[in-house]
C-alpha cells in the first residue's frame, strides 16, 4: 500500500519501490485521470482525492501556519503571485510594503505586532487539519508543515526590496527581527509537536536560484541555529523533520543537516548528485525532476531525466520521485501522463 511505502520511505526502511508525491496545478492532468473538473469548487478536492489514488501517491505536501493569515493581524507586503493556475484565479497584483525604511523593519516585533494565538486551541486546530487531511487521504501520509518559518515570514512581512536592503545596512541589528518571528513560528512549531503527525515538512525559502541571498555566515550565525531549535521540538516528539526550500541549496546542505532535518525536499536547482552522495543513506530525499524538461523536453528527454533521478535515487531508503517545484498547467498532458508511467516503471528496485 501507498501510505506503508510512504512510511517505510520516512524511516529509511527502503521500500520495494521508489516512492512518490507531487504538487500538482495542472488541472488538465485532473481532469484526464478523474473525469472530475477542478475548476469546479465542489468537484476540487474530490478530484485530488481521486488523482493521488490513481497515480499512486505515498506523501502529500502540506504546510499549515495557523487559522488566521498574518494579512488580517498586521502589517504584511504582498509581492503579487503570477498565473500558475489556468483559469488565473491565483493572480494577485502586488502591493506596497507598509515598511518604507530601515528603520521601521528594526522595530518591528512580530510576536507583538501578530499575537500568539491561545496554544490549546492551536494545538485542536493543527490536529483538526492533520485528522482532516488523512481521513480524506487515508492512502497516503499527510504530514504537518508551517511556510514562513524565518527567512520566509520576512519575506511576507516587508516584501523583497526593503527585507534586503534592512539587512544589508544592519546585518547584526536585524537579528532581533528574526528572533520575533522565530518566536511565533516556535510557538507554531511546539502546537505541531503536540499533534498526532508522523512527519513535518519545514518550510523556508532562504536562497535563489543564484544560491545565497546573503553571505553565507550571516545564515550560520542568524538562521541555522534557529532552524535547530525548532526542529529539536518535533523532533523531540517523534516527528520526522523534512526541510524544503526553492532555489539552490546545495552549499548549505551540511548546515541543515547538523541543524537536525532529516529530509530535503528540493528544485533541480540543488544538487540532488550531492545530496545523496552525503546523506543518500541516512535522509529523506525529495526530488529533483525538472518540469522544465516535462515542459518542453522530448519523451527521449523526460525518459533521460527519470533515469537519472531513479539511477541516483533507487539505493537511498528514503528517496521520493518528484518534480522539484510545481507541476504548472503548461505542462502537456502526454508529457505527464509520459512522466508517471516512467517513474513506476523505473522506481522497481
């Protein structure tokens, strides 16, 4: 069954096949497989439901940062989000930040400018979700997960242009900012560690594409060890500890490492070679297809590039298949449908 292999994949008991979990906005490839259409509010989560059974899924990506978004409880900055979806209902324009100097982002305090919600009732609601989400997805493992862990509440708080600019003026000062958020998210975190999840995905978009943002020792100093204490929470419940960033990480993987995740879900960015040359033994390995290649690549090409994720992956106790980002609607149905029937075929071990 999915939700064994899953298991057996996130305590490194090498599963007879590869495993496997997506994130998918392709609402074309839904309705081929589910004859249900996505578009239709009513019809969207049976529709998942019935496409992650089909395609045999064994983890399902979720992350949950509480009942009240931090827009209804302060300041935020809303950098806008593209068309990812193919009626464009995710678009949003963006806005200014409400942060308009450096200054103003040294003063702020998240945990007094968002409340900490009453820790009881987050505790019912994050086991609210998790209960939730397995009772729909009893085939798969559902975990728990939080997305503005650090770098990423900065990121929704002040927005891009006025976050790096703080920094790069105060890169000392600006500790007391993360220490604000961090503060929140442990509150968030130590609610999680009293739910009945198995695993915990951790979310924090902390490079680009290029790699770091800042230099490398403001992380080591300012984030990791804040990444440690986090994750000493869960970890200290029985929880599995998966970390998940965009962009290439490959430079800091042995940092998060020692900060204690236990898995790494990635894009192609990083260096999946890497990874499983250091920890393809002893974590959780999550990616790291390129949709870029199920977009316009050759079916020559996509069969090149399953083959290398199964070559690198198919000795790793806890290797998944996965796109290393979004499954977008501009990838074409047959591509995909290509895609999944190459991943069971070459995830036998």
């Amino acid at each position: 069954m999915a939700y064994e292999r899953g298991r057996q994949a996130l305590n490194l008991e090498m599963p007879e096949t590869i495993p496997h979990t997506e994130y998918v906005d392709n609402w074309g490839i839904v309705r081929h497989v589910t004859r249900l259409d996505p578009s239709d509010p009513d019809l969207r989560d049976e529709a998942f439901r019935r496409l992650y059974k089909a395609l045999d899924y064994d983890l399902l990506w979720n992350t949950n940062d509480g009942p009240v978004p931090w827009s209804k409880l302060g300041r935020t900055t809303d950098m806008g989000h593209a068309e990812y979806l193919e009626d464009a209902s995710d678009y949003r324009a963006p806005k200014p930040s409400p942060f308009r100097a450096v200054e103003d982002v040294l003063a702020f305090d998240a945990v007094e400018e968002y409340g900490l919600p009453d820790f009881d009732d987050l505790v019912e609601y994050y086991e609210g979700n998790y209960r939730s989400g397995q009772a729909v997805h009893p085939h798969l493992v559902f975990p728990g997960g939080y997305y503005k862990t650090i770098v990423s509440g900065c990121i929704e708080a002040f927005g891009w242009e006025i976050f790096l600019l703080s920094v790069g003026c105060e890169p000392r000062a600006f500790d007391r900012v993360l220490e604000g958020i961090y503060q929140r998210s442990l509150h968030h975190f130590r609610a999680w560690a009293k739910t009945s999840i198995e695993a915990f995905i951790c979310h924090d978009d902390f490079v680009w594409t290029q790699g770091a943002i800042f230099h490398p020792e403001w992380y080591r100093e300012h984030v990791f060890p804040r990444y440690a204490k986090l994750w000493s929470v869960l970890k200290d419940a029985g929880k599995k500890v998966l970390f998940c960033s965009d962009g290439d990480y490959t430079e800091f993987v042995d940092d998060i490492a020692r900060a204690g995740a236990e898995g790494f879900i990635f894009e192609p960015a990083t260096s999946l070679e890497t990874i499983i040359a250091r920890y393809g033994k002893s974590h959780v390995i999550i990616g790291n297809a390129d949709c870029r290649i199920l977009t316009y690549g050759s079916r020559g090409e996509i069969r090149a590039e399953v083959e290398r994720c199964a070559r690198l992956g198919r000795d790793c106790p806890g290797y998944f298949f996965a796109v290393g980002n979004h499954i977008p609607v501009e990838v074409p149905i047959d591509n995909l449908l290509y895609y999944f029937q190459l991943c069971q075929e070459l995830g036998r071990r």
